[in-house]
C-alpha cells in the first residue's frame, strides 16, 4: 500500500497544497457564519433555506462549494498521515495513509455529487 | 502511539562500522523526549509543537469540510432536511467545536501564509519572487478580506 | 570586565567496551568570557580528563565537524559563546545519528545519502573544450548560489522528526544539495535527480517542520529548498509523463 501511495504521491502534494490554501481562506468564514453565528441567532440569513440555497445553486456557489469540501480533504488527509509518522507510525503509514487519502476521495466524489444535485 | 523516538536505525549505513554503536537519540525538542539533566528546555520543543498544531489543523480542515458537504447535501433534499441540519447545528458541542475551529484554522493560515514564501523560488525567469514582509503581508490582508467578504455574503448582509 | 567563572559541563559519554549504555559525566571547567563550548571541551580533553572523544578542525564554523547537542538543541561549538548558557550546560552527541563514542557520531548515513542525490553537475552530453567557458549569470549564480552553502554540518539532520522517524529519508542536507544542482543552468541532470527525490524517503517525506532551517548556522534553508524542489518536481512529473524518455541522462 505504501508502494502505491508513493506512487501517487505528487498528486497528493499537489492537491494537500491546494487543500491547505483553500481550506485556509474559505473554512474559518464558513466555521465562523455557519457554525457559530447563525446558529446563535447572530446571522439569522445563514440559516435560511432560501438564502443560503440561492447562493449555493449559484454556477460561482457550486464552483466555491465544491471547492471547498474537496481541496481541504486532501489537505487534512495529508496533514493527519505525516502526524501519525511523527509519532511513528511508520509501520502501519501504508494503511493509514490509504484510510485518510481514501475519505478524502469519497469526500471529494460526494462533493461533486452534492453540488450537481443542487 | 508511541512516544517520539527516533527509530533504532535512523541514519542506519549500509556499511557498519567496526565497532558497536549506541542508538541514536530523538531530537531534544520533540515531545516526549527525555528530560534534560540540567532542566533546560531546548527551543526546538516550542517550534516543534507548534508543527504539531499546524499538523493537527488537518483534523479541522478535514472535519469541517465534511459538515460544510453534510450541508449542501441537506440543501439538496429540500427544506426538511435542512432544517435539521440547521437544529444540529444547535447543539453547543457542534457551536464550540466550530468556534475552536475558527480559531484554529486562522492561526493555521497565518502561519502557512508566514512560511510560504520560502517555498517559492527566487525568481521565475525576469521575474523576482517579491520581498517576504510584501508576500506575508499581502497574503494575510487577502484572508482577512476574503474571511470578511465570504462572512457578509453568506449573513446575507451582502449579495 | 568579565572574569573567568566556573561552569559545569555535563557531557555524555559512551565508550563501546566498558559502557552498556551512554551515561553523563561532570566536569567543573573555569571557562573564559569569550570561550566557544568548543574551547570548555578542549580544556576538558587537555587538562581533566583525556579520554573524552570529539570532533573538531576549523574552529570557525565553515568545516562542519564540530556539530553536538548542547542544552539539547544542535549547534556548532565552535561557534557558541558559553556566555549564551547558565551555570550548567549539557554537551550531547548530535541527535539521530548513533554514537560510535561520546561526542562522535557515526556519518556514515549521512554520506550514502549525500551520494545517492548525486551532488555534482550532470551532463547529458559533454560540451566540447573548443566551445569554450560555460557563462553563466549573476542572477543564475543567485539562484542556486544560497543552498551552495552548506558546510555539512548535520545539525538540520538533528533537529528533523521526520529523520528521527523514516529511516529513508534522505534528510535535508542532501535534498537541498541536489537542489542546489537542479538549479544550476550547467546542469543537464534533473530529471535523474528528480526519479530519486520521488523515490521512498524521498522530499515528500518532508513534512516542512522547519526545524532544519532554524538550526542551520550557514542559513542554508533547507526547507525552502525541499518545497521548492517538491513544486519542481510535479511540473517535471506531469511533463514527464507526457514527454517521451530520452537515453541517458534527461
């Protein structure tokens, strides 16, 4: 397993680049509106149906959304691999690794599923 | 999991040396690293743990990532099911969570946008890479704006 | 004007045929004002104890022999000022590396891996002597001219937990060398290079904690250098794949 993640290993960088970039621009609004916020009663539009609809049905919405949900998946996968090396867990990196890469590229099939439905 | 150590044979040679070897010894600053004789604290501990947290910072990309499609998916089965969502959402474990995560988050931007500059090269072709102070700056202020604007639109107080 | 003061120098020792394991041992040293560690661990091999193994040459930073822990971060002791330190100060071999005695460090691994980047100009067809001087700029020299810097030292391998915990890992010296040469315009060899960075512990082992470029004394940035190499080496990748493999060197 490790054989095959080294393989793909420079798409994996590439997409844990982009993961970290976007997730670091996009998710603490998201975390912040969405998650505290709205529901606090603060930013009652962030919990509209119809509001938050309109903006994700959006063409530029599904585009962000997709975004979004997918790049930072690998950006996490990848993060949470090498921590588990840095307290060794060499030995068991291949399944590891394999389990993280593998919810990110379900996540990411979801994404794609989730925004075209919309 | 066990506690940072190095590996027996870290920096191991294909060509061993005549004589018998002691191990080799984990990095002083890593935690759960041997104490220091005299009580000093080396440097590395602060920096490494700080490694630490941006590594761990993975655990909220990917976490909120996946309530954020656990979201749209919501949206996508009618109002019902958003409705839902939204009263999860509730639950003051799930408003701490994503507060933490905010923080968490930011700091790990920051200090992405504060390394990132080292990573690029120098120049690409007649073109320089610009000096550290104007790239962290300027990718810092773009967080900020993009946070502010991304918070307005999806508060409805914009768009 | 500052006095002469005692401090106490607690170093590790370890010889092969009497210790089981490493152990420390005190020494009381009156150090000078303007003393380096170094000079305390000479004064300790001169006058106190004889048999305490450790390396050192140049005595001014630029022949790398002299890399130990002290107060548990990686430092040239020739170059550290005892005034930087308490009443007590504890001298290590480097970390990561195994301990062929005291102070001394076996290299070795370090060596293999130096080669295995291939640290020199590669060419995939040798200029001939009439063609005359390869020119190269100032501003090509700039590129590479940085990650050139390096005295081998080892101290970036004892500050890296990724050396700690992958046994393959080429370590950051020996990336940042064949970056070095990637860079460098009379090079032809980049795309061999960039099969061995790709290889298992290879530069994305590198998880970009850092610690190598803030222990390095010659401000190499070996971590500046791994990332960029991982950047160059995905477009080199993706072209790679799609451009048809020449013989020999590419």
């Amino acid at each position: 397993m490790r054989r095959m993640l080294l393989v793909l290993e420079p798409v994996i960088w590439l997409l844990f680049s982009a993961g970290m970039m976007v997730g670091g621009l996009l998710l603490p609004a998201w975390a912040l509106v969405m998650g505290v916020a709205g529901p606090l009663g603060i930013a009652p539009a962030a919990t509209s149906y119809d509001h938050v609809y309109a903006l994700a049905s959006h063409p530029l919405g599904r585009l962000v959304l997709l975004a979004a949900i997918a790049l930072p998946l690998w950006g996490g996968a990848h993060h949470l691999r090498h921590v588990w090396l840095d307290f060794g867990g060499l030995r068991s990196d291949g399944l590891v690794g394999t389990l993280c890469y593998g919810v990110a590229l379900l996540g990411s099939l979801a994404a794609i599923v989730a925004v075209a439905r919309l | 999991m066990s506690h940072a150590r190095p590996r027996v044979d870290a920096m191991k040679s294909a060509r061993p040396g005549p004589t018998r070897t002691a191990p080799p010894r984990p990095p002083d600053g890593f935690p759960g690293a041997r104490a220091s004789a005299v009580g000093a604290v080396p440097p590395g501990r602060e920096k490494l743990r700080s490694y630490l947290a941006f590594g761990f910072g993975g655990f909220f990309l990917m976490s909120v990532s996946l309530l954020v499609l656990r979201a749209v998916w919501a949206l996508g089965n009618g109002e019902a099911a958003w409705s839902r969502v939204q009263a999860s959402l509730q639950n003051p474990i799930y408003v701490i969570f994503h507060a933490l995560a905010f923080v968490w988050l930011s700091w790990f931007v920051l200090r992405l946008f504060r390394l990132f500059p080292a990573t690029q090269p120098r120049r690409i072709g007649p073109l320089r890479r610009p000096p550290d102070a104007v790239l962290v700056g300027g990718l810092s202020a773009a967080f900020v704006g993009v946070t502010l604007a991304l918070a307005a639109i999806l508060s409805g107080a914009l768009g | 004007m500052a006095e002469t003061q005692t401090k106490t120098i607690v170093v590790t020792r370890f010889d092969p045929d009497r210790d089981e394991a490493p152990r420390q041992q005190r020494y009381e040293v009156p150090v000078e004002p303007d003393w380096k560690i170094l000079d305390a661990l000479n004064y300790i091999k001169d006058e106190v104890d004889p048999t305490l193994s450790h390396r050192w040459s140049c005595r001014m930073a630029v022949c790398g022999s002299c890399g130990m822990n002290v107060n548990g971060e990686p430092k040239l002791t020739c170059k550290d000022p005892v005034t930087g330190y308490g009443d007590v100060i504890e001298v290590a071999p480097l970390a990561n590396f195994p301990v062929i005695r005291d102070l001394v460090t076996e290299m070795e691994g370090f060596m293999e891996r130096l080669q295995k980047v291939k640290p020199f100009i590669l060419r995939a067809k040798e200029l001939a002597v009439e063609a005359g001087p390869t020119r190269q700029s100032p501003a090509e020299l700039d590129d590479y001219r940085q990650f050139s810097m390096c005295i081998n030292c080892m101290l970036c391998y004892a500050a890296c937990p990724v050396v700690a915990n992958e046994p393959d890992f080429l370590g950051p010296a020996a990336i940042a060398l064949g970056h070095r040469y990637n860079l460098d315009t009379r090079d032809q060899g980049q795309g061999e290079r960039n099969e061995i960075f790709r290889d298992d512990g290879g530069i994305f082992s590198c998880s970009f904690a850092n610690e190598c470029s803030r222990v390095c004394p010659k401000h190499v940035d070996p971590a500046g250098a791994i990332q960029q190499a991982k950047l160059r080496n995905v477009i080199d990748w993706v072209t790679g794949l799609v451009r048809r493999r020449e013989e020999g060197v590419r």
